[in-house]
C-alpha cells in the first residue's frame, strides 16, 4: 500500500481530543420536541393566559375567574367586583379590560399579594369582611393564603382565616369564613407568565412571615439590603434599625408591618429600593 493509499484509508472527520464527550444530539433535540409539543397542548386564553394548575405558577400577571365565568375587576373607586363572562378568542372585542388583569406578588412560599391595575392592594376588613384595593403597600391585611382545591380550583384565604369570596357579576367581592364547597370561593387562575417561570426558590430569597419580630425584621433587611457581592457572607453586618421594637409591635396589631419595616429600612439609607 502506498502513503497515498495508505493516507486515504484514514477514518475521516473532525479533530477529537482525549477525554472528549460526544454530544448527544438525539436526546437534545427529543428533549426540544417534547417541550414544543407540551406548550402545543396548552390552552391559551386571549392568545396569552393559560390555566395555573399548581401554587408555584402563580406569578405575573392573572385573570381571576370566578365559578360565573366573569373575571375580578378593579373599579376605580377602591372596589373588588365580577365582570360579565366574554369569549376567550383573540378577537380584540373579547380581551380583558386592564381592570381586569391583576398582578400576583409572590411574598412567600405561602402567602401572596395581588396589586391591580391602579397600583393598589387587595385587603380583607378584619370585622366587616370587606375586600377592597385602596393601600399603596402590603400588610398583614393584604396577605393571602392560596391553596389548591381539587380540579385545578384555587381558593384565597385572609389573614383572618376567612376565603375570598366572588362570584355574581356586579356583586361586591368579600371575604367569609365559609366552607371550601361554596361556589363563591372558587376561582380558576389563568397567567400570562413565562411556561419556565415556576423554579425552585434560589440561594438569597429570604422568608419574611413568621417567627419573631426581631427575625422577621432581619429577614427582611436581607431580603433588600445591598452588598458589595450581592450575597451574605460570614463576618458581614446586616444593618439593623436601632429603633424600639414596640413600633413594631404596633405596625403588626395594626396590621401595618410591611410599611413599618420599610420605614425603618429607610432610615438606615442603605437600601436602594427606599426612598
């Protein structure tokens, strides 16, 4: 055999290197399919908003619909009510009013917060049961317990234990301690969030509901205080407000904590989401 037989004979291809993985394009692009077909099987309502069916995809931006078929809506003058059912085509005649939509702030794993159109919170009346969105910040009052029914159904649940209750069109929203079985605690919840947003929560996410007042105070002060690394470190300082904890105390009573804390967190000047 001559060099240029010999040369010829060779196995064509591509450098490969010691230790080198080959990729597996099979797996990748099975992988891709199913992914594409998963997001083919899904419902989209108004083009946009698809069905939440677990606790960790409630995030974004939402419609509530309430068993009557209509959304919650905000009206103008701090009101909680349900809007007429309308076709949930692409037309442009059948999108949701943004009154309609309602933006879900994640405060916890167990407790959320739902902001409307005109940048108020929804809170629950601790004696009249009246929901309202009228507050500009979020306390215990415009805290909520989402949990998970069957079929799919969520129900809210205040502070005071009472489910948040929606369901004629007109009618004001309220919150009663009811059963779960009554039709006017169910809701269906449809987001138009990202399909990739419900992940497991990240190093650096704090909880601040529960325990002490003086951990719930640190616990949120590294939730928002800046530094260098963007992370905790051993030997760093976590800035404290050295103001009496009896105002605290009150804030809570008054169901007013959340601002407290943030009035307090102000006062140190080191947190870039105060004033």
């Amino acid at each position: 055999m001559s060099g240029e037989d010999a040369y010829t004979a060779v196995r064509k291809g591509g450098l490969k290197f010691k230790g080198e993985k080959k990729k597996k394009k099979k797996k990748q692009q099975s992988a891709l399919a199913a992914a594409a077909a998963h997001v083919e099987e899904i419902e989209l309502r108004h083009g946009a908003f698809w069905l939440v069916t677990q606790i960790d995809q409630l995030v974004g931006n939402m419609l509530v619909e309430t068993a009557s078929g209509g959304y919650l809506t905000a009206v103008d003058d701090g009101t909680i009510t349900t809007a007429l059912p309308r076709p949930v085509d692409n037309d442009p005649d059948n999108m949701p009013e943004p009154q309609d939509i309602i933006t879900l702030v994640k405060v916890s794993d167990t407790r959320v917060a739902f902001k409307t159109a005109y940048g108020r919170y929804i809170s629950s009346a601790p004696d009249t049961g009246e929901v309202t969105a009228r507050t500009e910040a979020m306390g215990v009052r415009e805290l909520w317990e989402p949990l998970m029914g069957q079929d799919g159904v969520l129900h809210f649940r205040s502070a005071d234990k009472q489910y948040l209750c929606a369901m004629r069109p007109g009618d004001l929203a309220h919150a009663a301690a009811t059963s779960r079985d009554d039709p006017g605690v169910v809701f269906r919840v449809h987001t138009s969030a990202s399909l990739e947003t419900a992940k497991p929560k990240k190093r650096g996410d704090y909880e601040i509901v529960g325990g002490s007042l003086d951990n719930m105070e640190v616990s949120f002060v590294k939730k928002f205080q800046s530094f260098q690394n963007s992370c905790f470190k051993e030997g760093q300082t976590v800035k404290v407000s050295k103001e009496e904890r009896r105002r605290l105390k009150e804030a809570k009573k008054a169901g007013k904590l959340h601002e407290e804390l943030l009035n307090r967190r102000a006062k140190v000047k080191a947190d870039k989401f105060c004033k």
